[in-house]
C-alpha cells in the first residue's frame, strides 16, 4: 500500500486488532483514510508516529515500511512472533520476506554457506530460534523487535516490546481470575471483529475451551469448532473436547487421523516449511488446518496460555523443585541427586553435574541427549555463544518461577506459533490467538505463580482452570500435548523412509553422521527399549527438508 504521493511504501502480513482506535486518534490528527482496512491504518501510523507506532499495534504481523526520500526501510515483527520475518543481507542489499524458501531461492543466497551454529540449534531444538537462519547472513527477526536500514547500509535494530523477565506479582485469587476474564474476554471480542465468519480450534485441554467458551458468550452467531483426533488413548483428545463443545453450545466437527494418513500428509507437512521444522505437532495442525478451511477462513485458537499461566507443569515443577538442591555445592548436589529419591523429582540424577537451572530447563528442550547427539554427530556444534535463552542461574523460587515462564513465552513460543502459522497458511487459513493479545499478556505478567501452579498436584493454569469454571462444568484433568503417535508411525508406516532417508546418509549440510550410532538409537527405538519419536522425527524431517529445498 502506498501513500504520501508515493513517498511510503507498506507491505504488511497479518492484522492489528486494535485499529480502530487508532484509526479515531489518526482521524483527529487530520488524517484522511481511502478504505476501511487496518493496513491503511498501519500505514498512516508510521508515517505519523514513525517506530513508536509499533508499540500502539495490538494484533499479529510482520511488515515492512520504505520511505523512498528518506531511502529508509524498517522491518518489524509482532511482540509475540505469531507472523515470521525472514531477511538476507550482504554487500549487494537486503531482502526480505515471510518465508524462508524465498530466500533460499534468490540469487544473492547462492554462495552462502550452512550456518553451523543454527545447524546445531536445529538439531538440538528441531527448530531454528531468532534470529537465526540456515545459511549464513540470513536470518529470522526476534518478536518484538525493529531493524531499520538505510541507503548507506547502515544498521539499526531496537525492542518495541519486552516480556519481563520478573515482576513484582500484584494479582491473586479472584482478583486475578477478573482480571483474565475480563482482559480475554475483550481480546475475544477483538478478535472476532471480522468481514467473514469465525470458527475456533476445540482441544480437549483448558485454553481453546475457555477461548470457545467465551466466544459463545459475546456472540449472538452459531460457532462452529473443530478438532483432530488420533485414536491412540495417550494423544487422543475426542472425548473432552466433545464434552465441552456439547456444555458451550458449539457444532462440533471432527475428523480422525490415521497411521496410514502418515504418508499421505508429509509432503504436504515439508511443503508447509519453508525452513527446516521438526515439531511432529504440525500433523495434527495441518489436519485441523485443512478440516477448518473447508468452511471458513478465520479460526480462533488457545496457543498462549502454556506459556503465560505455567501450563508446561512438569518443566515448572522439577526446575521448582531443583531450586533449593541448587542452593547446594556442586559436590553435594553429584552425591544428593544420585542416592536420595525423597526429592520426589523423578529420575532427575541426570541434574545432578549440571551448573544452573538454566542449564537444566535447556536439557528439558533437547529432543535427543546431548551425549547421543555427539555420538550420531562425532563435529555437533557447539551451542552459541550467544544464545542466551537458558543463560539463568536463579535460585530462590518467585524468581525461578518467572524466568523460566520468561523462557518459555520468549522461546519455546516461537516454536509453538511457528507451527500454527506454517500449517495454516498452508491452507489459506488465518489463525488469531486471543491468549496472545496485549491486554491478556499485561494481565497475566502479574499474576502470582502461585495461583497458577500447583506443585504438589503438578498442575498448572489453575487461574484459567477457574476462568473457565464461570462459563462450564467441567475441565479435564489430563495433560495432553497436540501430538500423534509418532513413536508408532516410526515402527510402522514411516520406517521405511527413515532408513531409507536417513541411516543411509554419511552427512547432512556437511555435517557428518555415524551410521552406527544412529543405528542403535533407532534399533532401541524400533524394540520398544525406548522411545525416540522426538529426537528421530526431526532428522527425517530434516533430510526430507534437505531433499525439497537445499540445492
């Protein structure tokens, strides 16, 4: 969109919930509008309020803004990073743009080399974190961040939002349960603001449900909502949905996936990707993507609210309760650790060498132990230097408790949303995240961890669990991730393309692989010894990945 005789330039992907009220404080300003769309409200905000108008947006995007006297371009990215932002920048320019192949595809790519770095993350994290990127000079912008560049190449990058990494908690009880509801339930209201119909995303967990529950309750239009399940008593999540669905008063749709639907959905899964992804949850999200479009083209969903409210219970719990052994000499905590099991934190010996929490959480996020690792990948990259997302040595239990929510909404969440939008997208469908509105945020940072977990019930979002008690009765108790029974597929349908794809490789991106150890991970695998569904889907993935795009 352009403006200003010209003189602006906006590419813009995603929406500002909250422009509206920017389009009323713009109005007043003298400003003149051609249409009724939030891009042309983001467009006058930038030319008004230049940077500072990033952090009036409430809404999820990634944009980039060129002012064509000034030769000045910005980038941005929403706070949370629900939309992606890709660029690539050397000595002929820069370029830009919301997915990673794009990039990959552009001639000034084709001399780079594989970072190994991100190379390293990736197989630790199966994903790559902002802002890095496979090749080198290329890479992802961080939520909540600008850069901006000018005709002379100079750089400058700033933070238009912060998640804090501690705040004094000034919500509890009832108060706090009021003020989530009240914050979500105008989010919804926002977020509904639509010119098509909205569906929703129905789990059978606690977040979608009070996310439906409360769309229920502020619209007088029928809801529809939908959910995948996968047969399997471990993953399935059926059964509590539709006993939601049948409390709220919502259509529900449901549609069931398969271990031999497996082969059928992986190109569409590595298409999706325009960078190497290895989250398994994106089978499941690419079916309810796809259910979903059939009928509508905007869907709300409940991502968010593990990350603000403390919902990853078992991660909280053990860092929590590892907290007062860390208090301890590292001499103590080897020979604690190791005998005594009245800690009640599991077989956590594996804990006992480590030299900070934060070291402890980054091994909660390792899909395969780093000692396998090195054995599958004799030259695995050191972790860099840089990344500082377990970069905490906190001790006393608020503070353990804020850092490590910090952790997981600044990085974990990225990966989380990455999926979402990767597999929407896929299908044309445009997913909106309520949890993840600048007032349910601003919310949810004071509250006391103490009224969202509970330790010795190892359970979290207990302030959700009682925002949803005012609109239903009933609330599962189970914990269930978004999965399939990838464990199963690996053993059956896909086990012929993992040896096929990757036992067969003797490197990927360079990077060489011992054979045998990797044999043995899936042997053990394969036996039932173990289950490695987690480490080893990534690396097909990857190869697949490599295969479609890598030249």
């Amino acid at each position: 969109m352009v403006a200003g005789k010209g003189r602006y330039v906006l590419v813009f992907n995603g929406e500002v919930y909250n422009f509206m009220d920017l389009r009323k404080q713009l109005t007043g300003l003298g400003v003149q509008f051609c249409s009724e769309s939030d891009t042309e409200v983001v467009l006058h905000s930038l030319i008004k309020w230049g940077k500072a108008a990033l952090n009036r947006f409430n809404g999820m995007f990634s944009l980039a803004f060129y002012d064509s006297i000034e030769k000045r371009l910005l980038l941005a990215r929403d706070h949370a990073g629900m939309k992606p932002l890709y660029y690539l920048i050397c000595p002929k320019g820069i370029v830009f743009a919301s997915q990673y192949d794009q990039l990959l595809k552009h001639p000034w790519s084709s001399d780079l080399d594989v970072s190994h770095e991100a190379l390293g993350l990736y197989l630790r994290l199966a994903y790559i974190p902002a802002p890095y990127a496979l090749l080198k000079e290329t890479h992802m912008l961080e939520p909540g961040t600008w850069m901006e560049v000018n005709v002379n190449g100079n750089i400058e990058k700033g933070i238009f939002f912060t998640f804090p990494c501690f705040e004094k908690p000034l919500l509890k009880g009832e108060e706090a349960v009021e003020a989530v509801d009240e914050a979500l339930t105008a989010a919804v209201k926002r977020h509904l603001i639509s010119d098509v119909p909205v569906g929703a995303f129905l789990s059978g967990g606690i977040d979608s449900p009070l996310v439906v529950a409360i769309m229920r309750s502020v619209s007088t239009n029928g809801i529809r909502v939908f959910t995948v399940g996968t047969g399997e008593r471990e993953t399935d999540e059926v059964e509590d949905a539709t006993r939601y669905a049948s409390e709220i008063g919502v259509e529900h749709i449901i549609e069931h996936i398969a271990p031999d639907q497996a082969l059928d959905m992986i190109d569409d899964v590595i298409n999706s990707c325009g960078e190497p992804f290895g989250d398994y949850s994106i089978f499941p999200t690419m079916l309810v993507s796809r259910l979903a479009r059939r009928n509508f083209k905007v869907v709300l969903s409940g991502d968010g609210g593990d990350e603000l409210f403390w919902g990853y219970s078992d991660r909280f719990v053990t860092l929590l309760k590892l907290a007062s052994v860390f208090r301890k000499p590292l001499w103590w905590r080897k020979t604690r650790l190791k005998i005594n099991n009245r800690l009640h934190i599991g077989n956590r010996s594996r804990f006992s060498s480590m030299h900070s929490l934060g070291d402890c959480h980054r091994s909660m996020h390792t899909h395969l132990p780093e000692v396998f690792l090195k054995g599958i990948f004799p030259s695995l990259p050191a972790w860099p230097s840089d990344y500082e997302a377990f970069a905490y040595n906190e001790r006393e239990p608020d503070r353990v408790a804020q850092c490590s929510r910090w952790n997981e909404f600044v990085y974990h969440l990225t990966m989380v949303l990455m999926k979402v939008d990767r597999a929407s997208m896929y299908h044309s469908l445009e997913v909106r995240v309520p949890l993840l509105d600048r007032e349910v945020i601003e919310a949810a940072a004071k509250i006391d961890w103490h009224e969202c977990l509970d330790l010795d019930r190892m359970m979290g979002k207990l302030t959700l669990r009682r925002t949803l008690a005012r609109y239903v009765g009933y609330q599962t108790q189970a914990k269930r991730g978004f999965e399939v029974p990838m464990g199963l597929w690996l053993r059956t349908s896909l086990r012929g393309m993992f040896e096929e794809k990757v036992l067969k490789r003797d490197e990927i991106l360079g990077l060489g692989i011992d054979r045998q150890a990797l044999g043995k991970v899936f042997e053990a695998h394969l036996s039932g010894r173990g289950n490695f569904a987690w480490g080893l889907w990534p690396l097909l993935s990857l190869s697949l990945w490599v295969d479609k795009y890598y030249r």
